[in-house]
C-alpha cells in the first residue's frame, strides 16, 4: 500500500460563549482556567505525537483550528499553538492555515496578530443574513457583527475569507433566505458554505420542537433553497465543488478536500478524529479526561479501529462521493461493489461515464442514502 505523504491537521477548540440551540459538537463555555488547562494539554498531545515520530517524513500541507469557536481563546494563545505546531512539524510552503471564528469574537486586532503569524484563511459563522432568525436558534450576535468582522479581515490582508450559513432555520421563507445569500455576496466572500439546518438529538432546539415552541425545517422547502442557492452563488462566479460548499477558481478548502479525497489528517484537543496509515482514532470527548490522561503521558485516544484494504476502498468511495466531480470508476472495487453502484445508477442517484461515477442532483440531496446503501 502507497501512504500518502500528505496530511492535514485538525485541532479542535471545544469553547464556545454560549451554546447555540442546534449544536451537538463537543464543547464547553469557555473560562480561562478550562482555557489554560486544555492548552497546557494539547502542547503535551503534540509532544506526544512528536515523541512517537507519527508525522515524521510527511508534510503538513493545512492546519485547520475548528471547534468549538477557536476565537474563543485569545490571538497570543492561537498564534504561540501556532508556532509550536510549524516548528515541531514544517510545513509545506504554501501550507493553509484556517482558523474558525464567531464574527462577534473577534476584534480588528485580532485579527491583524492572526494574519500577521500567518493564518491565511478565516472562517466565520455567519449562519444568516437576517437578524430575525438568530433568536429561535438561540445564536449570540447580530448581522452587523458579520459585516464589521469581515471588513476587519479584509483590511487584515486576509483574502481567502469564507462564511458558513445554515438554510431551513425556524420561520425561514425561501426570499428571507434568497435575500440573505443576496447580503451575503455583498460581503465578497472566497468561500461560501451552506448547511441545510438539522435537528440533532438532546439539541435544545430539538426539545423546543417537541413542545412545538419552534417550527421543524421542511424538506421540501430545504431543496428549494438548496437550488436557490446553487443558482445564485453559481451566477456569482462560485464553483460548488461539494454538496455543501462554493468556492471561487482556487478557493477550495485543501483542508476538506484532504477528507474527501483520501488522504490522512491528525485530530488533536477534545474529540477530534484523526485518518492516518489506515487507522481511525478519536479522542475522548470530555476535555476533564483528555487533560488527566496527558498529564499521565498518554495520549487522550478513545477509540481506534485499523481498517481492512476493502474497508479503506469502500470509505475513499464515500466520501470521495461527496465532490462534484465525483471519483474515477476504477477506484469501485469488485464485483459486489460494483453491482451497489449499478443499483444506484438506476435509482437515478449516481450517474456515470467512460471515466468517472458522480452523484445526480437528486443523489446529492440524499447523499447519505447513497452512502448507506455503498456500505
Ligand atoms: S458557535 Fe458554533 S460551535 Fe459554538 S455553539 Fe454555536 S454552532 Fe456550536
């Protein structure tokens, strides 16, 4: 088996101000012991990692802080985890450096200490143009925070700018959500990515909809709004290289695309999942016990599963699946395999040429079916 050399690394930030109520990631309110403690943490996470050579020879070609809102820890903290990750693994020259940031937690200065040590690509959760729809999904700030954030980034000399928004919010009518991607190309964002809104379990916006106290999204209304947006940001001059994501010529996550597209990336902090060499491990999910375990010297792994070369095949399949362009025919492996595909050629969700298999608009809209049915 070849290993890629490439790779991608993930640090999760799990704090946030307040949790919004459709958010199921792992998180806590930040508070600066809990700050501390998990930085002092991950700085031993990496000289673990280090000390066991797991990247050595391979190059680090994104770092990606997500979260969680990585914002929520202050510019000199980011910048010093920064530097401590490029100076114990160098990275690729052109290496991406995002950073995931709530636009109401960040100052213009923060964000010139964040371009300056070399963050290129900034992430901010706009989620709506509409400041009516921030309350019933309980998300802290308003439109203007987004605008003033991106123009502070903007004169930071960050030009790969993306904004993330969520479609299908409670009371969202396809103009309110037409008229916010409209507001939203008035920024001139690189990036645009939209999320259709999903009612997670234990979510508090879960319970409310139980109690009928908010509107669950429509399904229909949802792959409306999906179209209105694939019309919209493609006239704009986006490119929408995956289910979820725009990008103008050149913009593309490298982070994500290194998900999509089977290469390896490390997790590091609180939850993050990691690819690398055929195994997928995860981190406990509960920062009190990733802090004990590495102050015993171990690393904060919960679980490990080493995948078989077929299991490796199947899952490249998937989530290759999820770009556009979808994934050259030759890497569908086997009779059985190639039989699933067949079947969902079909059922009118995958389609085919000489070349390449992709999915069909209606294959994109039930990607996780098609998903399911590759297993
Ligand atoms: S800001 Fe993002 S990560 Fe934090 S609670 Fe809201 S949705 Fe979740």
């Amino acid at each position: 088996m070849t290993l890629s050399r490439e790779i991608g690394l993930y640090i999760h930030v799990p704090f946030c101000r307040q949790r919004c109520h459709f958010c199921a990631f792992y998180l806590e309110i930040g508070r600066p012991e809990r700050i501390a403690a998990f930085c002092s943490a991950l700085r031993r996470e990496i000289d673990l990692y280090c000390q066991q050579g797991l990247l050595a020879e391979r190059t680090l070609q994104s770092i990606y802080f997500g979260g969680g809102t990585p914002t929520a820890l202050p510019a000199s903290q980011l910048v010093a985890l920064l530097e401590l990750i490029q100076t114990t693994w160098p990275p690729s020259t052109a290496v991406e450096v995002t950073v995931e940031a709530h636009p109401s937690t960040v100052t213009a200065k923060d964000l010139r200490i964040l371009a300056d040590a070399g963050i290129n690509r900034i992430s901010f959760g706009a989620e709506s143009m509409d400041d009516k729809d921030f309350a019933p999904i309980g998300r802290p700030g308003n439109v203007r925070d987004t605008e003033t954030a991106v123009a502070a980034a903007r004169a930071a000399s960050f030009t790969n700018i993306n904004l993330d928004l969520m479609y299908g919010l409670p009371g969202q009518s396809l103009e309110a959500w037409t008229k916010t991607l409209q507001l939203l190309l008035m920024l001139d964002p690189s990036h645009v990515s939209c999320y259709a809104l999903t009612i997670e379990e234990g979510t508090r916006l879960a319970q409310d909809i139980a109690r009928d106290l908010a509107l669950r999204p429509e399904d229909a209304l949802q792959v409306d709004m999906e179209s209105a947006a694939e019309t919209l940001l493609s006239k704009a001059g986006f490119i929408r290289y995956e289910i979820s994501n725009y990008a103008k010529p050149g913009a593309a996550c490298r982070h994500n695309l290194l998900y999509w597209t089977d290469h390896d990336y490390l997790g590091l902090g609180p939850s993050a999942q990691s690819y690398v060499d055929g195994v997928r491990f995860g981190n406990i999910a509960d920062l009190t016990a990733y802090v004990d375990m590495l102050d015993k010297h171990r690393l904060p792994v919960a679980e490990r599963i080493i995948l078989s070369a077929s299991e490796r095949q199947r899952d490249a399949l998937v989530f290759g699946l999820r770009l556009l362009r979808g994934v050259p025919l030759n890497n569908v492996d086997g009779p059985e395999q190639r039989h699933r595909v067949n079947d969902l050629v079909t059922k009118g969700l995958l389609e085919s040429d000489a070349d390449r298999v992709r999915l069909t608009s209606l294959g994109q809209r039930y990607a996780d079916t098609v998903a399911g049915e590759l297993f």
